[in-house]
C-alpha cells in the first residue's frame, strides 16, 4: 500500500512538473514575434491622435512619432565614425542607420565624443548612444546598455616588428606610452611596466614613428585604422591583447524601457542573422568577436525573447569598480573640505582605493630602502676605490682610476641602465632586481667621486708626512681613516648626492614613489596634488639626509682634530 | 656580438640628440644665472630678504631634478595661457626648467663667495666665479639625459632607441660605451675649457701682483 502511494506521488510529481514547465514552452517566443509585437504596439499608440502630445512619452514611442531615431555617433574615430563634409562613415555610425531602417525611420546624427556621450543622452538630445563606449559597471548607474553587446575590443599592445615580444614576461621592465584614465593601466602596472603618460590617445601613433614610445597601448579598435595604413603596418605589429570591454550601445535609464527592450532584441536578432558581422566587414574592422557571438544567438537557448537576459548568452560587463580603502570616505570628506575653504580642486587618490594605498605604502618603503641603500652603497664604493686609488700599486691604482674616470663620464640615467641590463642578464626581472641595480649603480657614481676625493686626501697626507707610512701596497688603517676624515665635505656632498638621485631608479623600474605615483595618476585623477605631495616627500627626505649627514661630517672632523 | 652593425644614422642622431642635451643646460643655466643671481644679492642683502633668500637656497638644493621633472610635467596645464598666449611649456623647455632649482642654488652660493671676494677688493678671486659656472654648465649636460624619461629625443634618449633593437647584452654594453665616449669626451673638453680658464685667470693674478 505504501508503496503504491509512493509510486502515485512519484507520478503526480512529474505530472505537475510536465504541467509546470508547459507554459513557460509556450510562451517562449523567437525576439522576432517579440520585437514585431512591441513595435506594433508601439505603433498603434503613436497613431492615436494626441497621444504623441503627451507627458513622459516612452522613447520608442516618440521614435515612432517623429520618425527618427536620435543616434550620438562619433566624428573622429577611424573605422567606427568619422565625418567629411555631410557624408558619415564607420561601423557605429552604420549600425545606427541598419537599427533605424529596421524600425522603419531615419536616423538623425548627433556628434559626441567620450566626454558628452552621457550628458547628451542624459539631456534627451539623443535617444541612443553609438560611440564606441565600453560597458564597465562604472557605467551601469549613468545609462540603460543594450544586451547582447554589439561589438568588443580590447587593449592591444602595439610596437616595431624588429622587438620580439610575446607577452607580459617579455615587457617586464620596459616603458608602455598609455593615456591617462585607460582602464586598462592598472593591469598594466601590476606586470611590473613603467608607464609614459599623455592625455591624448591620438599622439601615440606619432610618438611610435618619432621613437618617443617604443611601445603603446591603447584599444585595438583605435589602431584598427592604423594598421590600414600601409606604412605604419610595415612597421608595427599587435604584439599581444588583453582587457576585453564589451561595446554596448546605450539609452537613458529612465524614459526608455520600451526603447531598451526593442534594442535588446534587436541586437539579438543582428547578432543571429549577421547584420553586425556584415557591417563590420565593410568597415573593415575586426570580425572575431561578431564571429562568435553569431554562434552564441543561434543557440535555441538564446534564440528566444528571454535570451538578452539570460546570463548563459550575454556578457557580463566589466567589473572597473576599485575597491575602495576603510578611510576613503573620510578622506572625501578632507577633500571636500578642503575644497570648500580655499576652491582648490584637492585630491588625494593614493588614500581612496585599496590598489592605490597598497602601491602608495610599497613606494615610499621601497624609496626608503632605496635612499638607505645608495647611502651605503656609496660609502662602500668611496672606501673600496678610494683604498684602490690610494695604492701604491700600478696594478690596483690605474683600473681604479679609469673605472672613476668611465663613471664620471657616463651620464646618470645610461649608468643606472648599464646596471639593469647587466643586472637583468644575471637575475630575471623583478622589482627587488631593479632596486639593487639602482642602490649599486647611485652607488658607484657617487661613491668613485667621494673615493677620488679620498685617494687626494690621503696624497696630501703622504706628502705632508714625506711619504714614511703606507709604504708598498693599500696604506696602512691609521693613515686611510685620516684621509677619509680630511675628505668629509667631499664624503658628504656625494652622500647627499646619492639620496637626491634616488627618485631616478624609477627609470628602470624600481617601485619607488614617483614609479608608484605615476601608476595610481594613470588610473586616477589628482594629478597635481600627488606630484605636489611626491615633491614635499623627496624634498623632506633629502633634508633629513642633509641633517644625519651633517652629524656624520662633524664625527669624521671631531676624529681628525682628536688625531 | 660579431654581428653587431651600427648604421652612420644612429652617430648623426647621437650628436644631433647631444646639442639637445647642450641646448636644455644652456637654457637651465641662463635662467640660473638670472635667479641665482637674484637669490645671491638678496642673501648679501640680510634681513628678511636674506632670509627666506637662504631659505628659497637650501629648498632648491634639496629639490631632486628627477621629481621636478615630473613635478612640472603634471603640474602645468597642456593649455596653460597667460594673456591669451600658451605658455605650456615643450617637454625640452621641462627638462630645462627642473635643473634650475640645482643651477640657481649653485650660482647663488658661487655668487655670494664671488660678490664677497669682490668686496674685500679681490676681483680675480671673484672671477673664479667662471670656471665654477663652466663646471656647473657640465653637470647640467650629464644631468640633461633625464630627459630620456619623458621622451626628449637627448643623446641617452638616442642610445637607448638603438639598445632596444639589439638583443644580446654584449652589443648593448658596446652600444652603451660609445655613448660614455660621446659624453666622455665632451665633459673631459669642458674641463680642459675649465683649467685653461683657470689658468688664464690665474696668470691675470701674478701680473696683477707684478705691477706695483
């Protein structure tokens, strides 16, 4: 009996399941049936007189209206929308007539550029946007974006064709010419690359012909112009990509859900016939994305009404959220105050997200380490070439004498890359490598002229006593630390030297501050108030060298007055 | 190694991008001399002057060229006007601005030694203001290939364009050794100026003496 009464349950279960799922089968619509619906609909309620009059018109419905659909395109992007004269070109700019063909108006164009997309939109003078804007989660509180995204790019590392390189291993250490507020620069950094800052995208493809950059960085689909070009193609290639940011067109977020849906199914069924993939390849920009998502919308799983918010079909946009530190809204409100008293525009970014105080706390450690290190190094050098330079043996003093002349000779910044090439071929590259080449190379140069200035010291002395000590070979302990001490004003100058010249390492990649302020400005804003902070800190930090340098000069003359 | 060739262009662009580094050490110390000169008077004058003179001084010594550069790079505004002309400057004129704070600082303390030679009535002691400042106009060269760092094509700027393009590092330290002997020989030729200047200085000295 029980287990009758199992079996009947076990039956109704799946019964009720069959009966469950019926509906959902029968209501799954392919978008076209969908969007034919909403269009009609939206027709219709067009028709009735007075109804285009009204309040609050859904955006759909005054498209409907008027007759036209509002797109904000660019006039200044190669492959994606430019402008000569009244004739408009690219793939933003065609999508936009293929969406206003397909719901039976005219497309009207409106310029925008990166800076008023959103406030064009956000103003109702357009009614979408079509300007090449990637979808990050940023974003996604300032406007509606249209799912499944209509195109993808990605940042392309751009450089000669002669360099060999593959991937991040092989720019370890290098300079990458990026703009200032990419999205993509904080990755970058993390790959241990300098960065070279400009503010303007279109001056990187200069700057490669002119060798200021050996590489760039930047969307592929900017460089997807210059690479038509035969010339810049000869000589360039995409080395490697990475930072995929999907494309989405967008609409307002309030007034424009009709709208919205009509684009999501839209660009679904764009997608599934290949208008999109058409459209590209006449623009001749790059198809592999459209390639793939044209399988993904052929799928009967995305092939229906439901498939623009179904997490298996469309992409996800890209997190840029920085997560923020414990004290950045008490640091906002320090700047707000600020700001508010004296109508200085202060910022402090290196507090308000965790990537920027992590790399803020590792630069002024590591520039620490670096100032104690070239310290060191260079009393190291001043005793070790300033005892070679004392000998009395050809064979000891003249290397050492060449050496000092060779590192006089050697300008500061070719010194400290010798050291990292040379450093680089022993170890593989990492941060604590360039910090030792740049603590050996600071001193070297500083350390042979404070050696120098020992080796005259100890010639005065050897002159003054006729020459009885030291005979044969390295001078005798006494005599050499009376020479050192004669030198101090020298020992000291070329110490001070030493600190100031540390921010320099940051050249080959030592993550000191003015490495790691370079990084946290590529990604933030605050521009002059990080440099003015960086300033205060070097200048502070060489005033306190000056001052511990100062006691260590008063020891060495307390000594040689004792002596 | 064997391999290694290196075209005539790269020895024109090295000595094209060495007038560079000429070009920023000859604007950086003219602006030097002007506000050293100033700071020096100022700090002869005593007083308040004097003292935010010997303040302004010890500031600017401290001031590392590297983070000046930068400094200004960021600071001043691409479309900085003054009257409605742009006043933003190139990043040549940058690289020349942040070695002031080093030339001006040298030229007031070797301007305060020479105005007080010249006060107790030793002109040729004030004269030794000049190989000082040619001493000075060399370390502004050397100094110079900062700007490397911010893409002034400068002689190191030309070195490490030729580096990239060679892969072993033996070609690259021979790369890096003709430009030592780039450099080499014109700071070795300015000292030379320096100890001929000095020298005729000197000679001015004893015929001065010689003359009752």
């Amino acid at each position: 009996m029980r287990v009758w009464r199992t079996v009947l349950l076990a039956l109704a279960g799946v019964l009720g399941s069959i009966v469950a799922t019926v509906p959902l089968v029968a209501n799954a619509e392919t978008p076209d049936a969908a969007l034919a619906k909403l269009t009609e609909d939206a027709r219709a309620e067009a028709a009735v007189p007075g109804a285009c009059a009204a309040p609050q018109l859904d955006r759909l419905l005054r498209m409907f209206c008027e007759s036209r659909l509002r797109a904000g395109v660019r006039e200044y992007y190669p492959l994606f929308g430019t402008r000569e004269g009244e004739t408009r070109s690219g793939y933003d700019v065609d999508v936009a007539r293929a969406l206003a063909k397909h719901f039976g108006v005219e497309p009207a164009f409106t310029r925008v550029n990166a800076a008023t997309r959103v406030p064009l939109l956000a103003d109702d003078r357009i009614d979408i946007i079509l300007a090449t804007m990637g979808h990050n989660t940023q974003r996604d509180g300032q406007v509606r974006f249209i799912r499944p995204h209509y195109y993808q790019s990605e940042t392309t590392v751009v450089g000669p064709r002669a360099i060999a390189i593959k991937g991040w291993p092989d720019v370890a250490g290098r300079t990458i010419c990026v703009t200032v507020g990419n999205g993509s620069n904080a990755q970058i950094v993390s790959h241990n690359v300098r960065l070279m800052l400009f503010d303007e995208a279109g001056v990187l493809p200069e700057r490669l012909k002119d060798e200021t950059c050996t590489l760039a960085a930047q969307d592929d689909s900017f460089f997807a112009y210059y690479f038509t070009q035969p010339e810049f193609a000869k000589n360039y290639e995409q080395k490697f990509g990475f930072a995929q940011v999907p494309w989405g067109m967008a609409v307002a977020r309030t007034g424009s859900d009709r709208l919205a849906r009509a684009l999501d199914l839209t660009s679904q069924i764009f997608h599934r016939d290949g208008v999109f993939l058409g459209i590209a390849r006449a623009n001749r920009v790059g198809t592999g994305f459209l390639e793939r998502q044209q399988a993904v919308w052929n799928r009967p799983e995305c092939n229906t009404d439901t498939g623009s918010t179904n997490p298996a079909c469309v992409l996800p946009a890209l997190d840029a959220d920085l997560q923020p530190t414990p004290f950045a809204g008490r640091v906002t409100a320090v700047e707000d105050w600020i700001e508010a008293r004296t109508g200085v525009d202060f910022s402090l970014p290196m507090f308000k997200t965790m990537p920027a105080w992590s790399l803020f706390k590792d630069g002024i450690v590591n520039s620490l380490i670096l100032v104690a290190g070239a310290l060191a190094a260079t009393l190291l050098f001043a005793m070790v070439l300033g005892g070679l330079q004392s000998s009395r043996r050809f064979l000891l003093r003249w290397p050492a004498r060449a050496g000092t002349i060779v590192l006089q000779s050697s300008p500061v910044v070719l010194t400290l890359v010798i050291a990292a090439a040379v450093a680089q071929a022993i170890f593989p590259y990492s941060s604590a490598v360039a910090i030792g080449a740049a603590i050996v190379a600071l001193g070297l140069m500083n350390g042979s002229n404070a050696g120098q200035a020992i080796a005259e010291a100890m010639h005065t002395l050897r002159t003054e006593r006729g020459s009885v000590q030291g005979t044969g070979g390295i001078p005798t302990t006494e005599l050499f630390g009376r020479a050192v001490s004669r030198s101090a004003t020298q020992i000291v100058s070329f110490l001070i030297n030493a600190a100031k010249g540390t921010p320099i390492a940051s050249f080959i990649g030592a993550p000191e501050l003015l490495s790691a302020l370079t990084d946290i400005t590529s990604f933030a804003s605050g521009r002059a108030t990080t440099y003015t902070l960086l300033l205060v800190f070097y200048v502070a930090v060489v005033v306190v060298v000056v001052w511990l340098c100062g006691r260590f000069r008063s020891w060495l003359e307390h000594r040689q007055a004792a002596a | 190694m064997m391999g290694l060739h290196i075209p005539a262009e790269f020895f024109r662009s090295l000595l094209a991008g060495m007038v560079v580094n000429f070009e920023i050490a000859a604007i950086a110390l003219l602006i030097g001399l002007a506000f050293g000169g100033l700071l020096a008077l100022g700090r002869l004058g005593g007083g308040a002057v004097g003292a935010v003179a010997t303040t302004l001084i010890g500031l600017m010594r401290a001031a590392p060229t590297f983070v000046v550069m930068f400094f200004l790079l960021n600071i001043i505004p691409r479309d900085a006007t003054l009257f409605g002309v742009g006043i933003s400057p190139s990043p040549l004129m940058i690289v020349a601005l942040s070695l002031v704070p080093y030339s001006a600082s040298y030229v007031a303390d070797n301007g305060v030694e020479s105005l007080k030679q010249l006060r107790a009535g030793s002109p040729l002691g004030a004269l030794q203001f000049l190989p000082n400042v040619t001493r000075a106009f060399f370390v502004l060269v050397m100094s110079s290939s900062a700007g490397a760092a911010i893409g002034v094509t400068e002689g190191i700027a030309v070195i490490l364009r030729e580096a990239v393009l060679l892969p072993a590092l033996g070609d690259k330290l021979v790369l890096f050794a003709i430009g030592i002997l780039f450099f080499g020989a014109a700071l070795q030729a300015g000292f030379a100026l320096m100890r001929l200047l000095q020298r005729h200085l000197g000679r001015l000295a004893m015929r001065n003496q010689a003359i009752p």
